[in-house]
C-alpha cells in the first residue's frame, strides 16, 4: 500500500510544472508580493507631487492642468491647429445646439440655404501629439451643404439628430444610441450612420459625446475592492460575485468612490477576468479589476480615468500577447484615431504593461501547443503598431513587438492554464507584481 502511495506521488512529482513548484510559496506573502506596486504609487505621487510644485511657481497654466485630473489641453501646452472638446453642461451644450441652428434658420430665410463645417475625423485627420501623451484631432474640417447632391443628405442627418439631443437635453434625461437610431430609422436607414453623425455633433459643438446624454450600451464589468454610489444607490464590488457589476454607463451619477486596493488591474479578456474574481485575488492582493470583454468601450475607459484620479494608484494592463492585445492597451493609454476630438477625457496615461508579453513565452516556459502561430494578418498589423508613434516613445514596447514579429509567435492569457487552472492567479500574476515585471 506504502509502495502504491510512494508511485503516485512520485508521479504527481514529475506531472506538475516547474514554475509552479519553484514559485508558489513565494508567492504566498501578499505583503511582499506587493512592494513593487507600493514603490511605484510612490513614485507616480512623487512625480505628480513635483508638477504641482512646479506649477504654483509658474505662471504657465499647463503644469497646474497636468498635475489634476484634467488632461493637459492642447492651449495649454501651446500647440495650435488641434481641435478638442470638452465636458459641458446641459445649459452649455443646448446653447451651443440654439447657437448652430439659429444660423442655418437665418440663412434659409435669407434664401441661401444651409451648410455645417464639421471637424473632419478621418485617420488621416489625426495623430499622435507627444507633449499630450495622446492622439488628436487636427483643425481640418469639411463643408456639409443642404444645397448640394453629395452632402445634402449628411446635412439632413445632422440637422435632425441635433433636434433630438436638443429634446433629450431639455428634459434631462439620458439615451443610448440605440435609442437615438430609433427615434427615426427611415431617415438614419442603419445605426451606424446616426452613430457617425452623433460623433461628428458632438466635435462640431466642441463637447464630449457624455456631455450630450447620449451613450452606448455598457459592456465593461468590474469586481474587487472598490465602492461606489451610482445615481445615489450604494455598490460594494466585493459582494458582486464572479460576473462582476456592470460599470455604469453614466459617469456623472458615480459618486463617493472609496477603496483601500493597491492597484488597479486591467484586464483584456471577461474569461480572465471571470478566473480572477472567483479565485478572489483582489482580497489577497488588494486591487480593483476591471474589463470591457475585448475592444474597451467609453463607459469603460471613462470609468478607469476616473478610478485612476479618484485613487491615485497604479493600473496594470493584462492582455492577450499579440498585436491586438497592445492596440487596446494603447487605446485606453493614448486614445482611438475614431474618437480623436474626445481623447482628453477618455485616455488613462501611464498604464504599466504587465503581461502577457512576448518575452514571457520563453521565461514562464509556455508550451509549444500553446503558441499560436501569426498570420499574415497579424504580422501586418504587429509592423503598422510598430509605425505608431505612441508605439515609439516606449523603447521596452518597441523590443516585444520586434520579438513578437521576430518568432512569429503569439499567446493568449489562458495559454497559462496549460499549467495548472489558478496558475494565472496563483503563479503569474504574484511573480509578475512581486519582481514589477512590467513595463
């Protein structure tokens, strides 16, 4: 019986993976795990501590915008042909609204019709402004005229959707785009005509697309050591199980945000995210965790800022390692090209690229079976990242997306259960904090 007990053991021995072996009593101490998030909290207080100081003696305005939570604008940093938005009021934005219509009333009663200049936002109307940290919209604009064959029926659209953000405004209340597509369906004809046209109002009246009440349907989930009151009820993220509670999608009815978590972690996928929160890693290493189930979503990204300015603490971004993964880390660090006008109030700077990067393959000892080969697809699109400017600031970015393309090789995070199931949060991620692996 001894000898039966002794094999399987033995076999137990040689089945289990050497990374989780070496590292699981190491990563037993939360408190030890942690020390690298706490110095880095440090150093990003310091830093923003240093700007205010700086700012107080300056009689620039853009040191003392960098230091809150507002994102330093394009004035403020002197840069000129830039366009950019910003949160409004009801009151300011119905102004806006009576402001552009009483022109067109007085040039159709003038017998000459009818035109918009709207902010042109095509990707070649944007770029990468490196004293910003983000991308933006340039000045360029275009001329949308009722009299025309070519633009009539843009015009058309437009003019009727700001009809219906004046009447949603007026009573106070909030839309979904949906909502907005319904309201006349045979003049939008598809959803995504009446979804351009609300971006395109909202660049022409200079304020972000919340400022106008109207959102899209909340995807991004969150779990962890965080409460909140939304419109005034009382949430606890602790209690919200393995799905998480859905990250509001109205920003300004978020109030008294409390947490005592070290960092927050951002997470790429809902089928990691939903491994992390039934293995409850936010309580043994305190941290807020949040996704927006793949490509992040506004309520999302305007959700993490806000956490990000409200906390002060650390956001590591936990993603698939391929190209795609890193455009969404980019998105919510410098921004979208189709939401350039906005990227002020919707980007999150500084977010720390803990995993999984190029590089782990080989140190955590992915299996081959697990490494995914790229496509042509893929590999086009890891070489125009590697174009961005966003992309060339962080020379460490830079060298995991050469090796990426370089093995032709890319990785999922669930690549890491090949291992074990809680290797994720029981190995990686404790390892990965412990040593501040990131970048």
């Amino acid at each position: 019986m001894s000898s039966k007990k002794a094999l399987k053991r033995n076999r137990e021995e040689i089945e289990a993976p050497a990374p989780l072996r070496d590292t699981e009593a190491q990563a037993a101490d939360a408190h030890t795990v942690l020390g690298a998030v706490r110095a880095l909290k440090a150093k990003q207080l310091a830093e923003s501590s240093s700007r205010v100081i700086a700012s107080s003696s300056s009689s620039s305005s853009a040191l003392a915008q960098s230091s809150s939570s507002r994102a330093l604008s394009a004035s403020a940093a002197g840069l000129t042909g830039v366009r950019e938005v910003k949160e409004q009021t009801a009151d300011e934005v119905l102004d806006e609204i009576e402001r552009s219509l009483l022109v067109v009333a007085r040039s159709v009663l003038s017998g000459e019709g009818f035109e918009y200049e709207v902010p042109s936002r095509g990707g070649a109307n944007s770029k990468y402004e490196e004293a910003l940290g983000r991308i933006v919209l340039q000045a360029r604009t275009s001329t949308r005229s009722f009299s025309s064959v070519a633009t009539a029926r843009k015009a058309a659209i437009l003019t009727r959707v700001m009809q219906l953000l004046f009447d949603v405004l007026r009573k106070g209340i909030h839309v979904t785009k949906r909502d907005l597509f319904y309201t006349d369906v045979k003049l939008f004809v598809s959803q995504k005509e009446s979804d351009v046209t609300l971006e395109d109002a909202a660049a022409m009246l200079g304020c972000t697309r919340t400022s106008m009440h109207v959102v899209a349907s909340d995807k991004g989930i969150v779990v962890g050591r965080l409460q909140f009151k939304d419109d005034g009820d009382f949430i606890d993220c602790t209690r919200m199980g393995i799905g998480g509670k859905k990250i509001p999608p109205f920003m300004d009815k978020v109030t008294e945000i409390k947490s005592d978590a070290e960092f927050i972690l951002l997470v790429e996928k809902e089928a990691a995210f939903m491994r992390i929160a039934e293995d409850r890693f936010y309580n043994k290493y305190r941290c807020i965790v949040l996704t927006a189930k793949g490509q992040p979503d506004v309520a999302t990204r305007l959700f993490l800022r806000k956490l990000k300015f409200t906390l002060n603490i650390p956001v590591l971004g936990l993603v698939d390692s391929d190209p795609y993964g890193l455009k969404i880390l980019s998105v919510y660090m410098s921004g979208s090209k189709a939401m350039s006008y906005d990227s002020a109030s919707l980007t999150t700077p500084d977010i720390k690229w803990l995993g999984i990067r190029p590089s782990d393959l080989d140190r955590y000892n992915i299996p081959e079976q697990c490494r995914l080969p790229m496509n042509a697809a893929d590999i086009k699109t890891g070489m125009e990242l590697l174009k961005e400017d966003f992309v060339q600031q962080n020379k460490e970015w830079v060298k995991e997306l050469q090796l990426m393309i370089k093995t032709k090789q890319k990785a999922e995070i669930q690549s890491l259960s090949s291992f074990d199931f809680q290797y994720l949060t029981q190995v990686y991620l404790p390892r990965k904090i412990k040593d501040g692996d990131w970048i």
